[in-house]
C-alpha cells in the first residue's frame, strides 16, 4: 500500500510524523522524501555507519532513469539504508532538480504503487493544486493531512479537505483522507473538535488519532539531539496510529490488487 503524508499549511511536522510511522510500520516498507520544497531526509538522516546519505541516489536518479526509457529501473537501486535499518528514497534539494523531476511524477507514482514485496510511506511535504508531487499524493491509498490544533490550522485544513474531494484525479477513486493532529498529549479536546468540524461540513476526512507534542523526541528524529527514543511520548503516539492509517489505506489497495491481478 502507498501512504502519503501532507500538511496543508505551515510545518505541523510532516517529515518528523512520517521518519516515525515509517520507522515502526510493521511490514517491510520504504520512506520516499518527495517534499517538493527540499527534502530533508538526505540532510538530518544518516547511514547506519554513520556517514552522510549521498543527495543525489534517490528521486533524482530514479528520474533520470525514467527519463532514459529505464521503465523497469528497480527501486532498490536508488534506495539507501538508514540508522536502524530503514530504506528511504531520498528527495531533490533544489528547486530546479523539483522542476527537473516533475514530469516523471506520473512515472513514479505507478512504479511506487507497483511495490508488491513493499509498503510505501511518502512526505509530500505542503500539498496544495501547484504541488508537483500532486500526482504522487492523489495515486496514494491514504493520504494522511497533519495539523497543528490551531484555528487557522483548522481552516486552511477544512479548505484543502474540501479541494481534495474534487481534485482530478490520476486514476480512479480518491486517496481515502484521514488527518493526524500533532498536540500535546493532555489536550484531549481538539481531535473531537476538528472531527465535529469536519462531520458538520460533511467533509471525507476521518481524524485517525493524536501525535505527541514531544519536542525533544521531534530533536532526536531530526538528528539534532542524540539518545534513545523508542520509549518516547512521540514513538509511543504514533504506533496505534499504524492500525488506523492501514485500515483507512486498504479499501483503495485491495481495489487496485483486484484490477491488477
Ligand atoms: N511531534 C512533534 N513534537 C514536537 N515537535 C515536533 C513534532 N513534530 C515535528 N516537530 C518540530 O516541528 C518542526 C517542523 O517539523 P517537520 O520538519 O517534521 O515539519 P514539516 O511539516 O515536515 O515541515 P516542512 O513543511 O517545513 O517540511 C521541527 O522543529 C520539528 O522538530
Ligand atoms: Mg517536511
């Protein structure tokens, strides 16, 4: 299944949101870093010997093999292995490579969706109708939308829920939509808040559950502070969020097996 990760506006924390759930996601999946802005992962990431991720081993040279006829190009290829063990597909890191990569966006949507062995957990980064990964993110079995519980959030995310459902779409079906609010855990309000938002307006969006506002876990995902973070409040949140996003995901993946089989 393909699981695309978006924020609507800001930086509720996407990247750090989707580097987790990648990293206790049950079965044996990739995490593609398509943030069109720049990609993170290649920057705050490392090799499991502790080196740097080479930037230019990932989308871009998955791209450039699309773009020399190399349908067929395995994804292994232009995977990298990370500490503790996960596989990303590392992002552009400039605003010309987005450009260069746009036009194999379709390409690349088919070929991820095609992962039979794999999951797929992408970061689509800002999402909005000028994203170039909107081909990437409206092929997505999921698309999960991560907010902040904040009133403006709120809106702008109601507005891109509303878009969402009538956004053209590259095949059949729409991602189902399902949005992860990233609070403090003894906020125990907003998530109820935002459902009833989005129950009143009769938007299709279904809210899966609440990320920890655990800033110094956020620290260690990103690789600016070093120390065990498997028992952290973040770790801890985002694991039962796995049974939910699979759920949300498998109607549109188990419709796409049938068509393919
Ligand atoms: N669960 C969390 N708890 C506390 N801080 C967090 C959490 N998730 C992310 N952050 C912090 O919020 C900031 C933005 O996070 P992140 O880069 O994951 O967001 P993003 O939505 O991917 O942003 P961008 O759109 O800029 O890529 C970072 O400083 C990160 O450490
Ligand atoms: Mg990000």
């Amino acid at each position: 299944m393909l699981v695309a990760l978006a924020s609507a506006k800001g930086a509720p924390g996407v990247t750090t949101t989707a580097r987790v759930l990648a990293a206790v996601w049950p079965q044996d999946v990739v995490l593609v870093d398509a943030d069109p802005a720049g990609g993170d992962v290649a920057l705050l990431a490392r090799r499991p010997d502790d080196g740097a991720l080479d930037p230019e081993r990932g989308l871009l040279s998955l791209a450039a093999d699309a773009r020399r006829g190399y349908v067929d190009s395995p994804l292994e290829d232009h995977l990298q292995q990370t500490e503790g063990g996960l596989d990303v597909l590392c992002g552009v890191s400039t605003p010309e490579q987005t450009a260069a990569i746009a036009p194999a966006m379709p390409a690349l949507a088919s070929g991820l969706l095609g992962q039979q062995a794999r999951d797929v957990v992408v970061d689509c980064g800002r999402l909005g109708p000028s994203s170039p990964v909107l081909p990437l993110a409206l092929a997505a079995d999921a698309l999960v939308l991560v907010v902040r519980p904040r009133l403006e959030a709120f809106a702008h995310l109601r507005e891109r829920v509303r878009w969402l459902a009538h956004a053209r779409q590259p095949r059949p079906g729409t991602p189902a939509v399902g949005i992860v609010l990233v609070a403090d855990t003894r906020d125990r309000g907003s998530a109820g808040e935002l459902a009833q938002l989005l129950a009143h307006e009769q938007l299709p969006a279904v809210v899966l559950g609440q990320v920890a506002d655990d800033p110094r876990a956020a620290d260690v995902v990103a690789g600016r502070l070093r120390r065990p973070v498997q028992r952290s409040l973040l770790v801890r949140s985002v694991r039962p969020l796995v049974e939910p996003v699979q759920q949300l995901a498998a109607h549109r993946a188990a419709g796409r097996a049938r068509t393919t089989a």
